[in-house]
C-alpha cells in the first residue's frame, strides 16, 4: 500500500507568524504559472527552466515575505522528492524494461500479431477493454501504460488510428482498471488518508467509474467508425514483413510481459515486478534474438542501458521501436524532479495548506463541498506535481467537513480519487503526465482531448454531489448497522 513517510502540513499545523495569508499564498502559485504559460508558449521551452524559475521564486517569497527559514524549505524539498522517489524509479525502470523488451522482440511481436487481430474500427475500445482488465489484474495504471500501451501505440500506428486517440484509450482503460482495483497504491492510499474500508471504497469507486468507462467507449467506437482512415493497401503487410526481417517474431518473446504480470498478480510491488521484467527481457533478448554469447550479453546490456536505434528499412516502424533505455530517462527525470521540488516547497511554506482551508472555508453544501473537493484535488495535481498529494491534501484537510455534512468517509475517499488521480495525466509537467506523454511518445496536451476518462470521471462525481445520488450518510451508516445487530439478535 502506497503511504508517505511524513504527514503534509495543516492550517492548524502553521504557526500564526508565519501562515501566509490567502492572498499571499497565491502570489506563488500565480508566478509558477506565469513562469510555466510564458515558458511553454511563448518560448518553447520544456518545462525544466521555468519549475526552475518557479522554485527560485516560490524560495524567495517563503524566506523574504513569509519568514520561512531556508532549512524548512529544504525540507520541503527533500519530501516532495521521498515522496516521489518511488515514481522516479518506476520511470527509471520502465525505461529499461521498454527498451529491453523491445530488443528482446516482445513489443515487435506484439505488434506483428496485434496487426492481424484487430482493424481500425474495433481498435480503440479493445485497446481501452485489454488496458482496463490488465490494469485491474496488476493494480498499475502506470506498468499498463508503459508495457501493453507502447504495443498498442505501435499496433495503432500500423492500422492507421491517430496516435493521440490510442494514447487517449489505453489511459482510460489503465485508469479505470486501477481505480477499482483493491491492489492499486493510489486506491489504497485514498482509503487510509480517509480512514476508509478499502473494500467499501472499491465498491464506492465502482459506480461512477463504470458509468465513465461505458460513456468512454461508446465515443471511441464512434471514433472508430468515424475517425480513422482507410488502410492503404499492403501497408500492413509491409510492416510485418519490416518487422519480421528485423527481429524473431514467436509466441517466446512473451516470456517478459507473463513473468511481470504473473508477478504484478501475485501481489509483488510494481517496482520489483517491473524490475524482473527487464532481466526477463535481457535473458529473451540473448535467447532468442541471439547471438547466444559474451557479444550477445554485452549488446544485450547496451539496450537497457541506451536503448534500441531499429533499422528496418520502414520509416514508421524504425520510429515505433525506437527507445532510449536508461539513460534516455534524464529528461523525463529532471522535469518530475524540478516538479516534485517545486511542490515540497509549496508544502512547506504553507501554500497548499492555506488554499485548501479557504477553499474548505467557502463551501455550502453537499454539491459545493464535492466539487470543491474535486477542485481540490485538481489543484494539488497542477500545484504538487504528484498524484499522491492531490489524494492526500484534500483527503486530511476536508475530512473535518464531511464530517460536519454527516457524510460517510467513503464520499470522501470517491472524491479525491475519481478526480485526483484520474487528471494527473492531464497536467504536462505532474509525474504522471510527464510519465505517460514520454512512454506513449505523445504530447500530454495532444492526447488529452482523446483521455475521456480523465474529464468523465469528476464530472460524474460533481453530479453525484449535486443531485445527492450515491452520497451516503454517516447516519444511514449507523441506522443500517444498529439494525443488521437487531436482526442478528433476533435470529439468535
């Protein structure tokens, strides 16, 4: 189960000399954006520079205007990073074990065989059904995304399917496979920080995130029927055929992807089941793609340490199985990083804390106390950078006003989730989104409008507030308790 090792700061928590006020708190937040839009925008810079910037100036207004010690802020800082530690070396991983399985023919064959099994109009919402029943089985959005999503990013390209939209479906399948799955760490996470049943937030989860799933499929069937083009003709016979000069295409390349799943299933943590995959990758590699000696081993290293330059003679699929191994992980790093530092500093100095108190403070209403969660949650994703933090901050800041709405825990625990961890990738520099746009290979922005499950999700939730539709009570709660212990004593 996913947990952090500090507890992020409260309103309460903040010393009165130095607790920003609401205006103050927003004077950062508004020059990290302002630094972000001129830098993307206007300049074209990748979002390293202006988190720079946005953390040199969040630093001097906390120290010089606040009263914040340096200390403290290093301290942020260093939480921010622990806290996002396990994501960095996911991202780590994942970039060998992408490179790894695509030396060892895994991802290739995926593609040769998906190509003669799928066509463009039944493409998208087979690729959102496999993404969704393979992250439920495993419990990992991510490890769905950066295995089974590169194949299907290539098997889309091959049929002709916009890489956008495939991006689009398999991130709605992945999220909603992992949001009602028991072994994810997020939805684990939302529990506790609510004090939540795990199994009573799962079935909570279930409903709203069904109803997105079915919506979101039926729009990319019509984008199936009505989107994606013609394939020319011979074109996928081209591509199996580049493929298949290229590498050993056999059923044995999957050795990689059934060990980590079969590990992932078994309930082993995402980082080592990731982590055997690559070492399954290497052994396949040398195996089966040969040659079957030391120049074989070496060669085989290579690519998990710099990844696969494919020459296949096809200018589209030398693109697909293109990858950059470990070392192609820098940039991806450095932005989640600037990211992560940026959050703990806006944690520490007491940001986060403020505007969600206010935000708490504004609230009338079951409707406006789920949307403002909603809106929470949201916030901590474009503010932290970490789908943890969007759970977290609002999981322990508002639980005090659900309480005093008499709501269950578990509207709480539904709330955090269906629109904190869902529209993490939604944000191109949060570790999430800077983590799918680089293993899917598309633009965070560019796939976003095709991630259906990213804008149902806490649209739904708000409706359920709004109406009062599957919001629970803490008194009917208690009154269907004292009665199941009035019937139990009678049947006795």
């Amino acid at each position: 189960m996913a947990t952090l090792s500090f507890e992020p700061l409260t309103y309460e928590d903040i010393p009165a000399e130095v607790r920003p006020s609401l205006g103050q708190a927003l004077v950062p937040i508004v020059g990290m954006l302002v630094f972000l839009s001129v830098g993307a925008i206007a300049l074209g810079l990748d979002p390293q520079i202006p988190l720079l910037f946005g953390i040199a100036f969040t630093g001097l207004v906390g120290r010089y205007w606040y009263g914040v010690s340096w200390e403290t802020m290093y301290e942020g800082i260093v939480d921010g990073l622990r806290m996002g530690m396990q994501a960095i070396l996911i991202i780590f991983v994942i970039y060998m074990l992408i490179s790894t399985w695509t030396g060892a023919g895994t991802i290739p064959s995926l593609i040769y065989y998906g190509l003669e099994l799928l066509t463009p109009r039944v493409f998208l919402p087979v690729a959102t059904l496999l993404a969704a029943v393979v992250a439920f089985a495993i419990g990992s959005s991510w490890t769905t995304a950066g295995t089974l999503g590169v194949a299907f990013i290539g098997i889309g390209a091959g049929l002709g399917v916009p890489e956008p939209m495939t991006a689009g479906a398999v991130l709605t399948g992945a999220y909603t496979g992992d949001k009602v799955s028991p072994l994810s760490d997020t939805t684990n996470l939302a529990a506790a920080v609510t004090n939540t049943d795990l199994m009573t937030h799962v079935r909570t989860m279930r409903v709203g995130t069904g109803i997105a799933m079915l919506i979101s499929l039926g729009l990319y069937t019509y984008l199936g029927f009505a989107a994606t083009g013609a394939i020319p003709p011979g074109r996928i016979a081209e591509i199996q055929s580049a493929i298949s000069g290229a590498y050993v295409v056999s059923p044995l390349t999957f050795a990689p992807l059934a060990l980590t799943f079969a590990l992932a299933i078994r309930g082993y943590p995402a980082l080592p089941a990731i982590t055997s995959g690559v070492f399954a990758g290497v052994a396949t590699q040398i195996l089966v793609q040969g040659p079957r000696s030391v120049e074989g081993v070496v060669a085989a290293m290579e690519v998990a340490q710099s990844g696969t330059t494919a020459e296949t003679g096809v200018e589209l699929v030398n693109g697909l199985l293109s990858s950059g191994g470990l070392v192609g992980s820098a940039w991806t790093i450095t932005v989640v990083v600037a990211a992560l530092s940026l959050g703990g500093i806006l944690e520490r100095t007491g940001v986060l804390a403020v505007v969600a108190h206010r935000l708490g403070q504004s609230i009338r209403g079951v409707g406006g106390l789920t949307a403002g969660t909603a809106l929470s949650a949201f916030g901590m994703n474009v503010l932290a950078a970490e789908q943890y933090m969007s759970i977290v901050v609002p999981g322990m800041s508002l639980r005090g006003l659900y309480d005093e709405f008499d709501l269950d825990s578990r509207n709480l625990s539904r709330a955090v989730e269906a629109a904190g961890t869902t529209t993490s990738a939604l944000v191109p520099w949060n570790a999430g989104g800077v983590y799918m746009a680089t293993v899917l290979g598309v633009p965070t922005l560019q796939y976003a409008p095709y991630y259906f499950l990213g804008f149902l999700s806490p649209a739904i939730l708000v409706f359920m507030g709004v109406t009062g539709w599957r919001i629970t009570k803490q008194s009917e709660e208690t009154t269907a308790g004292l009665k199941g212990a009035v019937e139990s004593l009678g049947d006795d």
